[in-house]
C-alpha cells in the first residue's frame, strides 16, 4: 500500500460523502446552515481523518486519528436517523446509506484492532 487512497475504507468514505450530499440535496432550504450542514461536515471527517492519520508518524497517533474517524461515522448515523424521523431522508435513502455507514464502522473497528495487534 502506497497512500491513504489505497485504503478501502477511505474509499468507502469517500463514496459515503458523496451519496450524503446527493440526498441531502432535497433538504429543505431552513436546514443549509443546521442538519444539512452538520452531516456534510462529519461525513468529510471520516475520510479525512482517516487520511490524516495514515500521514502520522506513530501508530499511537494514527489510532486516535482512526478513533476521530469512527467517532465522526457515529455523528453521521445519528444525523441519518434524525433526517429520517424528520421525514427528510426516504426510509430506502436511509436504509442504503445507514447499511454503508455500518460497513465503514465494522471495517475501521476491524483496521484498528489490526494496528493496535501490529
């Protein structure tokens, strides 16, 4: 592995942000600046923090980059879940990006216990 973008996790994310700023297109207009805004920003997080600490030099440092990164996905699955029962997100958009959400989440808590186990 060369870089942070070989990573299949960080490619995950990176498609995960993308889906969220498709579907959170059709937000209302009131909510730019409030969920819209909240989610797009954790969403970036995750990939972003997983990029971050693949660039640190000690494996104690890309950890914690890695936890800021699951912590991030953990916001996003709320903020689904309340664009859901705000009736924001169709329950199909919610169940695909959730779903990803969870495959992220299972994949990086696995990446962590490898690094730590290294």
């Amino acid at each position: 592995m060369s870089t942070f973008r070989d990573l299949k996790i960080w490619q995950k994310s990176i498609v995960l942000v993308t889906n969220i700023y498709d579907k959170t297109k059709s937000f209302p207009i009131e909510e730019l600046y409030g969920l819209t805004s909240q989610i797009r920003r954790a969403s970036i997080s995750i990939p972003s923090n997983i990029a971050e600490g693949y660039g640190r030099e000690s494996k104690q440092e890309y950890i914690r980059f890695l936890n800021i990164a699951i912590s991030s996905l953990f916001e996003v699955q709320t903020q689904l879940e309340i664009g859901k029962n705000l009736s924001f997100l169709k329950e199909n958009d919610f169940n695909l990006l959730y779903e990803n959400t969870r495959e992220i989440e299972r994949m990086l808590s696995s990446y962590i216990r490898k690094i730590k186990d290294s």
